[in-house]
C-alpha cells in the first residue's frame, strides 16, 4: 500500500454527532457509574470533517473515559460555537491522579499512570490529535489535579462550505484504514 489515507471533508453537525457518539457510548459508560451530562451548542454548529476520522477520536476519547474514569463521577461534554471556531470539550475525573503533564501525555506510548495494568498502546491521544489536525482542527489536553479535559476545536463553515477530499500520507497509522463507514443515505447518520 501506499500510506495515503483520504481524508472526506464533509459538512458535519456536530451537535447530531456529539448526540450519536454519546448515545453510542452512554451504556457502557453507565456500567461504569458514569453519567454523560451533554450541553450542544446553540443552533447548528457545522465543521467540515470526515465523519471516519471524527468518529475515530471520539471513540479513542470515550474509549480512555471509559476505562480511567473514577466510577461514579460525570463525564461532561460541552459544544460552543462562535462565527469563527467550534469547540468540543470532553472532561472527565481520572480514577488515579495524573502525576503527568499534559504535554506529556500528548507523546505517543504515554500513559498518564505506569501503574496502569489496562490494555492499550499508548497511541491514542497521539493518533486522536493527528486525525483532528488532518481535518484542520486542533486537539489540546489540560489536566488539573486529577481533571482531564480534551479540547477540539475547528473552523466553523459558513452555508455552501466543507466539500473537500485530500489524499494525505499517513505511514505508519495502518488502523486509520479501518472500515468506519459514512452513510451519506442520511444527513449526520454515522454507521460502524
């Protein structure tokens, strides 16, 4: 193979799939004693994304929520929107503090505890921010104590944007071929 992935910019609503990614993941969370408070954005917040990639870094983030989380806790997700920029904010409360910088974090095989006895790579938020800059938008950590929030944020589009696709090289990020399908049949409707 080559190493390029096409990237599928498409017109996203994003409060539709924030909705859809957490409706994804509310039982599991919930069997984990965690409740999702979800606050949209007003209105129609849309960025241009390719709904494979996007559902990707969500699922990663959820994926980490689900297993770091302290139990019994709320995960809040929150969606603000501007003319300019739409932010995607995902906090949570770790089950172990997290003696790590953020920055740290970021660094590919970095776990925030080395005690942790879970699977996992390591990759994730590295792979989360690259699939996120591929789309355009940014991906910033912050921890405090043991809070974690994830921070996506892209250009909003304006009415008649964000139809675009871009072949991009991307050795060394096979899984980014994984068959996450985007059913284009119906406006914001993802299917794995």
């Amino acid at each position: 193979t080559t190493g390029n992935l096409t990237v599928d910019l498409q017109p996203t609503d994003v409060n539709v799939f924030l909705g859809q990614t957490t409706g994804e993941y509310e039982e599991r969370l919930a069997a984990k004693q965690l409740a999702i408070c979800l606050t949209p954005a007003e209105g129609t917040p849309r960025i241009s994304a390719d709904g494979r990639l996007l559902w990707r870094v969500f699922e990663n983030l959820f994926s980490n929520i689900q297993k770091y989380a302290q139990p019994g806790t709320r995960v809040y997700l929150t969606c603000q929107a501007t003319d300019e920029q739409v932010t995607i904010i995902f906090r949570n409360i770790s089950a172990e503090p997290l003696n790590i910088s953020a920055d740290e974090l970021m660094e590919r095989f970095v776990r925030g505890d080395a005690s942790r006895n879970t699977e996992g790579s390591g990759l994730g938020l590295s792979i989360a921010r690259s699939l996120t800059q591929l789309q355009h938008g940014t991906f910033a950590l912050a921890v405090d104590g043991d809070l974690f929030k994830a921070i996506l944020t892209f250009p909003r589009l304006r009415d008649g944007e964000g139809y675009r696709s871009a072949r991009i090289g991307c050795k060394g990020l096979p899984f980014l071929r994984q068959s996450l399908l985007l059913d284009r049949g119906r406006r914001g409707h993802y299917t794995v």
